[in-house]
C-alpha cells in the first residue's frame, strides 16, 4: 500500500512539471484538433451511422438514454463552464503570484473542484433533473429526439477516438519520456530502452480489442449506470495493458505478465484513477501521463 500511495503522488507531482505539461498539451490539441477536422469532414456520415443505430431500439429506451446523455452533457457543460469563468475573472491575479507548477496545480485543483461541486449537485438533484429532461423529449417528435440522441453519439465517437489517440501516442513516446525522468530522479538504476517495436506492437493490439470491445459492448451504453460502468472498464482495462507494457519493458526489460500478476491490485488502480482524468476535457490530455508515470515509479520500487 505504502508504494502504491507514493507512485501516485509521484504521479500527480510529475505532471505538473513544465516538460510533462509540455507533453500533454502539444499531443492534446494536435491529437484533438485532427479528429475534430475529421469529425467536420464526416459530420454527417457520422450522424446517419448513429441513427442507423438508433432506429433500432424502442422509442422508450430512446428517450429515456437520451434523457441521461443529455443530463451527462449538461454535467461537462457546467464542469467547464465554472472552470473558465474562474480563470476569467481571477486568471491574471492568480498567474501573478505563483509559479508555473502552483499555477498548473491549481489548474487541476480548480477542474477537479468543479467536477466535485456538479457532481454533488446532480446526485442530490439527478432525479428532478432527469424528469425534466424527460419531459422535454416527451415534448419534441421522435425525429428531434433521434436527431438529438445522434449528435450525442457523434460526439462520443470523436471523443473517444481522441482518448485512444492519447494513450497509443503516450505509449509511442514512452521511451524518451521515462528516459528523462530516469535520469532525473534514478541516474544509477539500470532500466531498458530498446523495447519501442515490442510496445508498439502492444499498444497496436490493444487499440485493435478496444475498438472490437466497444463495438460489441455498444448496445449496452443505452442502459443507464451500465454504461457508465462498461465504459470506465473499457478506459481503465486499455490504459492498464497498453501503458504497463512500457513501464514493464522499460523497468524490467521484457512484459512478464506472471510477475505482473503479483502488483495486479495497484495497477489496476493506478489505471483506474488515470482512467478518472478522461471524464474532463482537456484534462483527459494528462490521463495516460499520470499513468505512465505512476506504473513507472511502483515497478521501479518493485524492482528495487
């Protein structure tokens, strides 16, 4: 317990730093930025695919999932909503008196606040707000609902690919990452760093099962908490097999799944805080770092 609980404030601690920020924000809106324009070029090939889908299920169902993604979408909305008008209106006096790092932490403090605060909002209040929104599709033809419903979809797809995005290219980039961060806090440990066409060929694999996983699992997105449960499983399970392969190879030299088995509790929690980030945009970008960093620095204490 006592290594899990250090690599994860080494985890926290380390993205914070300005190279590892560096790192997530450049991938993030390269990343972010061509699935959106792809999403543009296809918007409505994207939307006829996700109404093919929906003329499938009952109008019931229809309208009742709709009533929690768009009660979800709202969330993220306020989420976001609340974090800018922070910086808005305090930004400047705050960049003033403190420090890149304080600044980039209290960013994150600032986000994840936000989230809690909405968060404890929609679970006082989740069933008037459902009921509202039900009532609102009760309202509209069933056209605009599917249509609605759709858009939603739509923007799940992006959303996700942009999350797999991240992860292969944090795992592409696991080398020269972890190499850095070895010679700074571990310049005499041996660790392994011609392992790129192993990892690769992992993390390749991994987003070919997730893709599969997700398509197979996707009737099951329209059952309200199911959902949710199905698609934290699927961001934590792909976060934990492709980034602790890299941190394997690079610790240890090879992915030894048998000796893996041994740490199997805390890394599928480091994975599932990791997993945590992808529920905020823009702090999604930090998600595979912190993991990396983190499953870096527990095999490395196991290592010893």
């Amino acid at each position: 317990m006592h290594d899990f609980m250090d690599a994860i404030i080494f985890g926290f601690k380390e993205i914070l730093r300005a190279r590892t920020i560096k790192y997530a924000m450049v991938s993030g809106i390269i990343i972010s930025s061509i699935w959106i324009g792809i999403g543009v070029l296809f918007w409505n090939d994207i939307i006829t695919f996700s109404s093919s889908i929906l003329s499938l299920l009952p109008f019931s169902m229809l309208r009742s999932n709709g009533a929690w993604m768009l009660s979800t979408f709202l969330w993220l909305q306020l989420v976001l909503l609340t974090f800018a008008l922070i910086f808005t209106f305090f930004g400047n006096l705050i960049v003033g008196k403190m420090n890149r790092e304080h600044y980039s932490l209290f960013s994150i403090f600032i986000g994840l606040v936000s989230a809690v605060f909405w968060g404890v909002v929609w679970f006082f209040k989740a069933d008037y707000i459902y009921a509202q929104f039900l009532k609102l599709l009760t309202w509209l033809p069933f056209e605009t609902i599917e249509k609605g419903v759709a858009y939603l979809i739509g923007f799940y797809f992006i959303y996700t690919a942009i999350i797999v995005s991240l992860i292969f290219v944090t795992s592409l980039t696991s080398t020269p990452f972890l190499a850095h961060v070895r010679e700074k806090y571990f310049p005499y440990d041996r660790m392994y760093d011609d392992n790129e066409i192993t990892t690769l060929k992992q993390a390749f694999r991994d987003a070919g099962i997730f893709l599969v996983a997700s398509l197979v699992s996707f009737p099951l997105l329209f059952i309200p908490v199911l959902n949710f449960i199905i698609l934290v499983a699927l961001w934590v399970w792909l976060m934990k097999d492709t980034i602790l392969s890299d941190a394997s190879a690079f610790v240890f030299g090879d992915i030894d799944k048998e000796r893996l088995k041994e740490y199997k509790v805390a890394i599928w929690g480091i994975s599932f805080i990791g997993s945590l980030f992808n529920f905020i945009p823009v702090f999604n970008a930090f998600g595979p770092y912190f993991t990396e960093l983190a499953m870096f620095h527990y095999l490395k204490d196991k290592r010893g």
